[in-house]
C-alpha cells in the first residue's frame, strides 16, 4: 500500500501530461522513452517484455523468457493514472493489489526487447510468463544471455544479489 501513496505523491508531483514507468531492475530500449500516446484516457503498455533470471543458479538463468507486459512498463495519462489508483486504493482495504487500470493498448511490439530482470530480491520471485518452457539464448540489442550478465554484473555470475 506504500507504493501506491508513494506513486499517487509522485503523480501529483509531475506536471506533464504524461507519466512512463521506469523500475530500477528493467532495461529499457531507447525507443521505450520516445512513445507519445495518441489518448491520455488509457493505459498503454510496452509490449515486446522479456523476463531474465539474473540469479542464473537453475536452467532458468540461461534464457530469456517472453512476458505479456509488465507495470514496470506503461505509460498512462497523469490524471487518468491518478483516479486510477485513488479508486485502487480507496478499494484494496489494506491489500497491497496493484489496480487494474481497464484496457490497455500496447507498443513496442516490433521494437527492440524490454528485459525485467529477477534477482530473488523483489517483491515476487517469480512471475507468469507466456511459455515457461521455451526460452531465448539471444535478444535484439541486448546479445546473448551471458554477454547480458556480464554488461548488468561483470564478473559476477549474478549469484546472492
């Protein structure tokens, strides 16, 4: 529930007509940041998500897996987001249940990948995924998954963080 009063003080904050979310454990493409949306009366989410398990301790470490969308990546209209989430709020009683914000329209479908990545250290560990069995060892603009490890960590495998 703190979050969400941190988010509605930072949209009260902002006097641009728009709102992008930008989460520290995401890796944006460039073309993330330049989408303008044509209505500021919906969500619209990035979708061509991608998730990485940083933690590489299981076989899950070695791919990428896709994702629908995720919240740490949309863009909403300032206002639209902020009755959005007075109404979640008013209506969660306590329960930390992001609200849903009606449709939501995406971008960034034929555009370079958006990764999410899960370091065991979040709020969950894991998350739904499209295909839990396919994997890719390689995305667009980002390389392969250990050129990915080594750009986020270096050295370190990812282990522990």
């Amino acid at each position: 529930m703190a979050a969400f009063r941190q988010l509605m003080i930072g949209l009260k904050e902002v006097k641009t007509k728009f709102a992008i979310a930008a989460e520290s454990d995401v890796m944006y493409p460039p073309e993330y940041f330049s989408f303008v949306p044509p209505q500021d009366n919906l969500p619209y989410r990035y979708r061509n998500v991608w998730l990485f398990y940083g933690w590489s301790g299981t076989e899950k470490g070695n791919y990428f897996f896709k994702k629908r969308c995720t919240e740490g990546g949309q863009i909403v209209g300032r206002d639209y987001w902020i009755d959005r989430l007075a109404y979640g709020i008013r209506k969660c009683n306590g329960k930390v249940i992001f609200p849903r914000i009606g449709d939501t329209y995406g971008w960034g479908e034929n555009g370079n990948p958006l990764i999410s990545i899960k370091t065991m250290k979040g709020q969950r560990l894991r998350s739904k995924v499209d295909n839990p069995i396919v994997g890719m060892e390689s995305l667009p603009m980002w390389g392969t998954v250990d050129k990915f490890r080594k750009d986020i960590w270096g050295e370190c495998k990812g282990y522990g963080l």
